[in-house]
C-alpha cells in the first residue's frame, strides 16, 4: 500500500511513458527479430552441414571401402577395407593436430600457417572468409571428411600388393606434402588459386576436381609404376571377387556424393540445390555413357560398367556442381563416362600399368576432365562467382564469354598434376628406404588379409561347425 | 559293386536326384566341382579386360550301387539331365572291391 502511495504521482504519466518507450525499443525490437532471423539461418545452415559432413564419411566408409573391396581377390578383400577404414582414424588425428591448420589457416600462397594447429580458436564462432553461417568446428569437421576419402582413393592404385606399415607412413606424409598445399591454394586464405578469395589464377573448383581427384588420381599413377604391376599381372585373370560388394559400395558413394558437392554449398540455400542436381545428372548420363560404350564395344553393357561411369560422372562434375547448370551437367557426365571408358578400358591396356582399381582411369582422368569443362560451362547465372570492384557480376566460364577461365583452369589442373607427381614420387622413395614399400612376393600371393592383418574376409569352411 | 562318378549341369541335379531316388538308389555324395570336357568356357569383361572362363561350375554325384541297378541308374541319369547341347556331362563307371559300414562292419552289398 506504501508503495502504491508513493507510486501514485506517476501513474498519470504511464500513457507517455510507454509512447516513450515503445519509439525506444522499435529499432531494438527490429535487431531483435534480424538477430533471430540470422539464428535461424544458421541453425538450418549448420544442420544440412552436419548431415553432409556424415555423408560424405559414408562415402570412405563404407562406400570406397565396398566399392574398392569388391574389386580385388577376396585373399585381399579386408585389407583393401582396412586401407580406407584406416584413413578415417589417421588422419582425424592428423587433422585435428597439424592438417586443418595447414589446408585453412591464414599463410602464404602455397600454405596453411599453425595459427589453427591443435584446433586453437576453431569453435563456434564462424570464419566469415569460408562460411559465415557456420560454426568453425562444423566447417573445420566436414573438411576432414574430404581430407579423408582424398588419399583413401589412392588405394586403388597399390591394392593387393603394399605393406600396410608402408601405407600408412606414405598417408601421413601425403597428407601433409601433397593434400594440405593443394587444398590451400585452392580454397585457403591467400591460397594461389583461389577463386572467391582472389587467387592470382582463380580456379573453379567447387568441391575438389583438382584438390582430392586430380591429385588423388595423379598420386595413384604414379604409385601403380612405382610398386610395378601385381604378381602374374596382366597374364593370370584377377577378375573382381565380388561385384556385389562394389555394386553396394557405388551407390552409397553416389547418396554420399550429395554431401560433397551440394554441402560444398556451405549452407543450406539454393547453391545447394544447384549443386545438388547437378551432381544427380551427371552421374546418370556418366552411367548411361560408360555402359553404352561397352554394349558397342563388347556386346553387353557390364553392371560394373555402369556403376564405374556413374562414379566417373560424379567426380568430373564435382568441381562443376555449384557453378554449371542441369543440362551442361548431363553433358558433362556423359562425356566423362565415355571417355574414362576410354582410359581404362583402351589407354591402361595399351600402356601396361597396373592401376588396380583405376584409381587413375577414373579419378585422374574424370577429375581433369571435369576441371576443364568447369571452365567451360561455369555460368554466372547459376554462381556469381566473379564481380569487379563495384560488385557487378562478370562473366564465369567459357560459356558466359569468359574465355580466360579455361587457361585458369588449365594451370590449377597443372599445378595439382605438377605437384602430385612430384611429391608422391619424392615420399614414396623415402617411404620404400625406411619400410619398404611392397610386399614380399610370397606374402602377395597368399594374400594381404592372412599377412598384414592375420585374418580372413570369408570363413565358410563347410566342415567347420 | 559298381561305383558311378557323373558330372552333371548344376541346374540338373534336382531332376537327377529325384529319377534316382524314384529308382531305388538311396544313398549319394554330391560335390559342386569345376572343370570342363570338349565344351569351352565364356568370356566374361571386366572394365574392359577379357577374361576366359574355362573352368565352369558342375555337379558331381558318386553312388556306388548294387550291379543289378546300375542299368537303370544309367538310364534315370541320362534321360533327366540330357539337354541334347554340348556340356551335359559324363558318368564313369568302375568296379568296386568291397564296402564296409563302418557302424557294423556289415560288408559288401549289405553295406550299401
């Protein structure tokens, strides 16, 4: 009662002082609603990341893992699975020490510095140069999903014939030597060819033509004639032992592959979508490609001919899917599929190397061929990637009459040859002087999963109880 | 004592098996073999290489049965897996010495 007493006086002015406070609060009120809009852009933003960060592990393991593993002799089905499985343990680790910091911190034109190393001040704050909607953390975990399949898909090459001690020391160093430059320069802060953030030849690379496919593919090569080809290769048939097992593990990499190149979005929005379809058309007309190729050619379109082309569609589109749009995507597939067709069914053969699963023919070769028809198809219209200084858009791929882009993209193709080459080379030469890179032959022929890991894929001894 | 060794096309041997129970032949050991006579194996294509596969999957079913069966044994075997086409198999045919059981030691025919 006191208080009603002595509040008494102002009640006559409530009527003003809510006008008061109401012109007070109204650009308050209007931060407050921009605040929650962006909150929950963000929240739907970090979501769609989350899950493509899963899909695009689901694409290591157990898609690669299946795809590969059906490839070889079931004597080395476990090893071939283990080699990717191993890749999403290792290099965890060595993202989470060294590799993120490498691949996103702020450097140089060729490197990462260590401003990031043991994931200092990676958290929720977004990095407004990558994705500015994300957290950091959820950024820096779906890079590690690709810094993962990228050397995993080098197994290809070597299966059924390298030490598994050897493999993994020639990982980490290729991570670091190989992986972590390429990645930087593409997608870094001041990386050389970086296309969003004014890399002297910015390359259009989405979501890693020449970052995980080309150098992926290169290093394959170059290890397939370093090991040399595998015992009783090309004589003996070493037909797949289980299409099956690859059939399974290519369609998993085909529902994963959206999380690579639509989540290279980094958000949620319509860029995603692009990508996405994209992606789907590419590795349709890929399929169709490949299998046609061989119906012409052997008479009868093979299951593993299709699932090849559709895996060859994805990768020549992956550096397209976020710049190209759905009909120059079905182009694009279908020339990749017929033309790693080509490379592996025609050019491996004449050559004589013993790129086992084609880790080459089909990532090396669709990954080049993607990043240049990138250049070719990328539209403005689609991801306006390019503006000039007073934020106009300019003219991205060939197609929008930007004619320098296919030299641009020529060099970021270079450069990843370039430096897979070389660095493969150099490692694998100090690998093999401290571990020995291959196997002994008498191990080879009895097979990696009784000799590197002690253990059988199939037991299906019928007397066994 | 006679004992048969017939390989047949794998997807006859429900129709063997049946036409030799039908006649009285109650017991067999079946393998799943590979190999081949004067019928060649298939091409298969595997991204491109060529593989010839010469060896292909057959059923072996031995049976050692009584000499006066074994005519009709022949008989239930041919008719149910012929096909008419190169590969539908052989039987062999050897003498055999003795047989024990060994739950008893019942010999020779008894044995069977």
């Amino acid at each position: 009662m006191r208080l009603l007493r002595r509040l008494t006086p102002f009640l006559f002015m409530l009527p003003l002082a809510g006008t008061l406070a109401a012109q007070a609060t109204q650009p308050d009120r209007i931060a407050q609603l921009q605040q929650q809009i962006a909150d929950a852009k963000s929240s739907a933003d970090n979501a769609w990341m989350l899950v493509c960060s899963a899909l695009v592990l689901l694409m290591t393991g157990p898609g690669l893992a299946l795809f590969y593993g059906g490839l070889v002799r079931k004597k080395n089905v476990l090893a071939t699975m283990m080699q990717s499985f191993a890749m999403m343990a290792l290099i965890t680790v060595l993202w989470a020490v060294i590799g993120y910091s490498l691949c996103f911190a702020s450097g140089n034109n060729f490197i990462g510095g260590i401003e990031h190393a043991f994931l200092h001040n990676v958290g929720a704050a977004p990095d407004g140069d990558y994705a500015a909607t994300i957290p950091q953390q959820t950024f820096m975990i779906y890079q590690l999903m690709f810094a993962i399949i990228t050397p995993a898909l080098i197994c290809g090459a070597f299966a059924e014939r390298m030490k598994f001690s050897a493999m993994l020391l020639f990982m980490v160093l290729w991570s670091l030597l190989v992986y972590a430059p390429m990645a930087h320069m593409v997608w870094g802060k001041g990386g050389l060819l970086n296309a969003s953030l004014g890399g002297r030849f910015p390359t259009l690379d989405f979501a890693g033509g020449t970052v995980v496919h080309i150098t992926s593919g290169v290093s394959a090569l170059i290890c397939a004639l370093f090991l040399g080809r595998r015992v009783g290769f090309p004589k003996e048939p070493m037909p797949p032992h289980s299409v099956v097992l690859s059939f399974i593990g290519a369609c998993l990499l085909w529902v994963g592959w959206f999380g690579f190149n639509a989540g290279s979005a980094l958000n949620s929005g319509s860029l995603a979508t692009s990508a996405f379809v994209a992606t789907h058309f590419a590795a349709a007309t890929a399929a169709i490609g490949w299998a046609v190729a061989e119906w012409i050619r052997n008479g009868k379109p093979s299951v593993l001919g299709a699932i090849s082309g559709s895996v060859a569609g994805l990768v020549a589109i992956t550096p397209a899917a976020g710049f190209v749009g759905p009909m120059p995507a079905l182009l694009i597939g279908l020339i990749a599929g017929v033309f790693c067709y080509t490379m592996v069914a025609m050019v491996k053969a004449r050559l004589g190397y013993d790129d086992s699963l084609d880790a080459f023919g089909v990532h090396g070769a669709g990954g080049t061929i993607g990043a240049l028809l990138t250049g070719v198809f990328a539209a403005s219209a689609v991801n306006p990637i390019f503006k000039d200084a007073q934020g106009h858009v300019l003219p991205s791929g060939m197609i929008d009459g930007n004619f320098r882009q296919l030299g641009n993209q020529a060099m970021g193709v270079l450069i990843a040859i370039v430096l897979a080459a070389v660095g493969t080379y150099v490692i694998l030469q100090l690998v093999n002087l401290v571990l020995g890179v291959r196997v002994s032959a008498e191990d080879e022929v009895q097979g990696l999963d009784l000799t590197q890991h002690g253990e059988e894929g199939y037991y299906w001894e019928a007397s066994m109880p | 004592m006679t004992k048969l060794e017939t390989v047949i096309q794998p997807a006859k041997f429900d129709a063997v098996k049946d036409a030799l129970i039908e006649i009285g032949v109650e017991g067999m050991t079946v393998s799943e073999v590979r190999g081949h006579g004067r019928q060649k194996g298939h091409t298969e294509f595997y991204r491109g290489r060529e593989y010839t596969v010469d060896l292909l999957p057959k059923v072996k079913i031995e049976m050692v049965l009584p000499d006066q069966i074994v005519d009709r044994a022949i008989q239930a075997i041919t008719s149910a897996a012929r096909t008419g086409k190169i590969g539908d198999g052989k039987i062999f045919l050897t003498r055999i010495d003795e047989a024990i059981r060994i739950r008893n030691d019942d010999r020779g025919e008894n044995a069977l």
